[in-house]
C-alpha cells in the first residue's frame, strides 16, 4: 500500500469511530457497537469507502492479543488456579452441549451430518473480543458472571486446536493421517517453556529495560514480548490469544505490571476498536435486504438457543443467582470470529451459498451482544436484584460476636478474631457476596440484619458484641437503632461512612469508627516519614491529630443541624488545631 493509500485509510478509520462511537455512548448503546456499525457504514457493503476489509482485520486481531495480554495481568496462577473447576468443567460442558445441540438443529433443518457438525464446532465458539470488552466496558468483568464468561472465553481458546483436528477428521476417509501428534507434543512443550521461561528470565530481562530509564524502550519491549509469545503460539498453531494470556498471567505479580498496564493499554484501545470496525465492514448488508428473514431468523435462533443451554450450565457448576447465570448467557450468545476461520477452511463441506448465509447470522449475533448486555444491565439486573430475595439461610452456630455485612471491612474484622480464635457469625444481605464467599471455603450466611428474626436466629440474645460493617448507611443506623432497642446488653461497634453519619452515633453512645479515617492517618504519618520526620516524632502527631478531631466531632455532633454554628465549631478547632501541632514543631526541635 503506498502512503496515500494508508494515510487515506487511516484518515477513515480514525474519522468513523470519532464520529459513531461518542454517539453511542451518548446514546448509552456502548462503544463496541457503535464501532461496528460504523464499519459496516464504511465498508464494502455499506458507501464503500473501503472495499477490502480482510486486510485491516488480520492486522487488527492483534487488539485481542492485547487485550488478553492485560486480563492476564490482573491474574496470578494462584486465582488462574481458583478458576480451573470454570475453565475445564464449564468449559467443556459449554463447547460439547452446544456444538451438539446446534449440529442435530442443522441437521434436522437438512445439512449433511458431517456440514452439521461443523456448524456446531463453529456456532459454539464466542466472542473473546466482544464478550470482554462488553464487559469491561460495562465494569461486569470482576462480577462472579463476568468471570464465569471470562473462564469459559479462555477454554474456548485451547478448545480451537481439538476443533481444527476434528475438522480434518471431517475433511479425510483416514483419520489416523490427519491427527497430528508430533504437532500436540510440539504445543504442550512450548507453553511449559514458557511457563519456566517466563518465570526465570522475564524479570530479569524487565529490570534491565527498566533501568535504561528510557520510556519508549520500556513502550517497545512491552509490545515485544506480547508480540513474541504470540508469534510463538501461531508457530506451533495455538491461540496468539491464549499465548498473550499466559504473558500476562506470568507478570501479574511483577513489580512491573502497573507500567506495562499504562504503556499497552492504548495500543490495546485503538487496535480492539479497529478490530470491531473491521468486523463491521464484513458484514455482507446485501445478504440482510436479499434475505432478511432467514439472516436475522438464524442468528436470533442461535443466540436464544445458546442462552436457554448456556443458563443451566451456569446453575449447574454453581452460578445459582438469576443475575449471574443471565450475564453468563447473554455475554456468551454470539458467535465467535473463529467460526469465520472454521467454515473457511470446511472447503466442500460448505457450500458458497450456505456459507455466505452462515457468515452473515455471525456477525448478526456479534451485533446483537451490546444490545443484550445494554437489556441486561438496564432492565434485567436491577429487577433481579428485587426479585432474587431468598429465604434467609438458616444459622447454624452462637458465637460471641456477629459481624453484619462480610464485605472487605468485616472480613478484616473477622480474620483478625480468627487469628485469635474468637468465634464470629457473618452475615451478609448480597446473596452472590455469600456464595463466592463460600467457593473460597468462607463460612458466612445470607440474611437481613435490619430484621429482628435474624438477628435473634444468629444469637443476638447470648453474643457480646455486634460489629456492624454493611455498606448502606441507612442500614446500618436501623441496625444499630434495633440491636439498641432489643439487645442492650450487646456492646456495638458499627462502621461509619462520613462524618454525617460519625455524629449520629455519638449522640446515640455508640462507638463508630470512619472507615477511611484510620488509613488516612497512616497515609499522613507515612508522608511525615517520608519528609524526614523521626519515627516517634512522627506517630506522636498524628496521635494527637487523632485525639483532636474525635474532641472536636464530639464538640460538633450537638450543632449538626446548624450550620453557622458548625462552622463557627470548625473554624475554631482548626485554629486549636494549628496551636496543637505548632507546639508539637517546638517540642520536636
């Protein structure tokens, strides 16, 4: 391509997705799906601004290698480890139920059984660029379902070789030539090369670059290497994908992986939008206005079959909520770029005009995808959210403290009493809290505890304490008002979220403890550290400012509801304030 050509196109690319995309995000229809109707817009099918869309696409796969490359820093082997019973249980029960399902429809509906099985093999493969990045867009990755989507994308990664093996089966009378072993051996011997590998030499390597302190060759040897493992897994015909996700997976507890998140994640941003442009301007439009009832009849059939196979699947290993087993199946209803790459190399087995037809209710599924997840996280979601109230679980021990809500500050509190082996009932009101709580061997319980029956069920009557830790302020003040009403033997401490909220329970007695306050206090005596102030110099400060502020919230609760007379409270503890620690400057010289 000469440079007005590429400049041309370019220009193009860049103009279609600064145009659509800022309108589909304000439209609240997402970023991926306004990119790929703006290729569509551009492509050939469409004013034909580009005409050869297969070019930009090869190129612009390597955004999914980036991307995979990211997910893979943000999880050690430890939580790759966690995530195994998704990966091989619910990702092979994923694959061979739909490929099975889909293949006898197709043959039902007249293919030949071997074309039929290949419409399976392909219809049973998702979108990794579109599942994640519709995710990630909408912040549902870290959710128990984003996650279940994220185990099964990656298995659908080592899934292609065995699929690529079947289709060779498919393609020959004598199986025994076509299947490879010298080719497998070839696979699992690189990735253990590069598990060892990567554990011995990365680091090394990374520190040398680093030390350079030259930023653009930090920027180039970060794509290097996603690069070189990816060229390394097309070598031996693994996903490039996979290999990136296995690079990341190595340096997700590097010292390096905040740099390498900044310098990669825009490259990773451009060549991912470009890659849904280019899928966009594969979409064949004639096909939808020739034959638009059998397009749109195949791709809404298979995204609906998916869903009705993939939700149960989600139930079955242990996904039981409404809301996560729907994002599960909704993420991963659309069929994946790889069936693009499995019909084409099906030669006869497909015929053009089958093909063709095929092609098209893919990339209407791909469509589909943003649309759902919008549906999901609108509609969906919140109502299930109403709807999905269980039975409270029922408790099974009395323990001298009951913690209420087992989010990350109760877990503190309750490993601490573990430590010492004080017993603590948890309770938690987010039944999806509970139940991944309870994968990692966490003993914790689903119920209310603004209610008096389960505060009475977890033993309210005979415990000491009630540490009350949920994240609702006003939850939490009913706790306390009911555990006060009924349980006046019970000594509270509660979580307090603003100062607001610090005031209230100190006219009520009660001992509340801002959550932010105490790391804010280590940040500052840290940074007096930092500032060359002597250790006990340093810790006796902020000891006072502590002592202070808690005289001075005391001396501002009464006044909360008026504001001259706040201010005029404030004003002056800051002016104590500045005498406090100017006599503390004094003492420390």
């Amino acid at each position: 391509m000469h440079e007005q050509g590429f400049l041309h196109q370019a220009l193009i690319y860049l103009a279609a997705g600064v145009i659509v995309v800022p309108v589909f995000k304000r439209l609240g229809l997402g970023s991926v799906l306004g990119y790929l109707v703006a290729g569509a817009f551009i492509g050939p099918w469409g004013v034909a601004l580009v005409t050869a869309p297969e070019a930009i696409l090869r190129f612009a796969e390597f955004g999914v290698v980036l991307l995979l490359f990211l997910v893979g820093l943000e999880l050690n082997p430890k939580r790759v480890w966690q995530l195994r019973k998704a990966i091989f249980g619910m990702g092979v029960a994923q694959v061979l139920v739909t490929m099975l399902a889909v293949a006898a429809a197709a043959w039902a509906l007249g293919l030949a059984p071997k074309a039929a099985l290949v419409v399976g093999m392909g219809f049973a493969m998702s979108s990794t660029a579109i599942g994640l990045a519709s995710l990630q867009e909408k912040n549902l990755l870290p959710t128990p379902g984003g996650q279940a989507s994220f185990s099964v994308l990656l298995f659908q990664d080592l899934a292609v070789i065995p699929l690529l093996l079947l289709l060779g089966l498919l393609q020959s009378d004598k199986a025994s030539d076509n299947f490879d072993w010298l080719a497998t051996v070839q696979a699992v011997g690189v990735i253990a090369a590069l598990i060892v590998g990567g554990r011995l030499l990365l680091r090394p390597v990374l520190r040398y670059v680093a030390n350079t302190r030259q930023r653009e060759i930090f920027v180039g040897f970060s794509l290097l290497l996603v690069i070189s493992v990816a060229a390394l897994m097309e070598l031996v015909g693994l996903s490039t994908a996979l290999g990136a996700f296995l690079g990341g997976v190595l340096l997700a507890d590097s010292e390096y992986r905040h740099q390498l998140e900044m310098d990669i994640e825009p490259f990773k941003g451009l060549l991912l939008g470009l890659f849904f442009i280019a899928v966009g301007m594969s979409v064949d439009v004639g096909l939808f206005a020739r034959a638009p009832l059998l397009v749109l009849g195949i791709a809404a059939g298979i995204v609906i079959v998916k869903c009705l196979l993939l939700y149960p699947i989600a139930q079955t290993f242990g996904y039981c909520g409404r809301t996560d087993a729907t994002l599960f199946a909704l993420a991963l209803s659309q069929v994946g770029e790889f069936a693009f790459v499995l019909f084409g190399a099906a030669g006869p087995l497909l015929p053009k005009p089958t093909l063709d037809i095929l092609n098209a209710a893919i990339a209407a599924s791909m469509l589909s995808t943003p649309l759902l997840l919008m549906f999901y996280e609108q509609v969906l979601a919140p109502r299930f959210g109403r709807a999905e109230e269980r039975e409270p679980d029922r408790i099974e021990e009395q323990n001298p403290v009951i913690i209420a809500g087992y989010g990350r500050f109760g877990q503190v509190v309750q490993r601490v009493l573990a430590g010492l082996k004080i017993g603590a009932t948890m309770v938690d009101v987010d039944a999806n809290q509970i139940d991944q709580l309870r994968r990692f061997g966490n003993k914790a319980y689903y119920g209310d505890a603004t209610r008096l029956d389960l505060l009475e069920a977890a033993g309210a009557r005979k415990a000491k304490l009630l540490v009350v830790a949920v994240d609702n302020p006003e939850s939490a003040m009913q706790i306390v008002k009911l555990a006060r009403l009924h349980f006046r033997h019970l000594k509270l401490i509660v979580r307090a979220r603003s100062r607001t909220d610090a005031f209230e329970y100190h006219e009520m007695g009660v001992p509340a403890l801002r959550e932010t306050f105490g790391s804010a206090l280590d940040a500052a005596e840290a940074s007096l550290r930092a500032l060359d102030h002597g250790p006990v110099a340093a810790r006796r400060v902020v000891a006072r400012f502590r002592r202070h502020d808690e005289e001075l919230l005391a001396q501002q609760a009464p006044h909360r509801n008026e504001v001259k007379k706040l201010v005029a409270v404030s004003l002056q503890g800051r002016r104590d304030l500045d005498q406090l620690l100017a006599s503390e400057a004094l003492v420390d010289r």
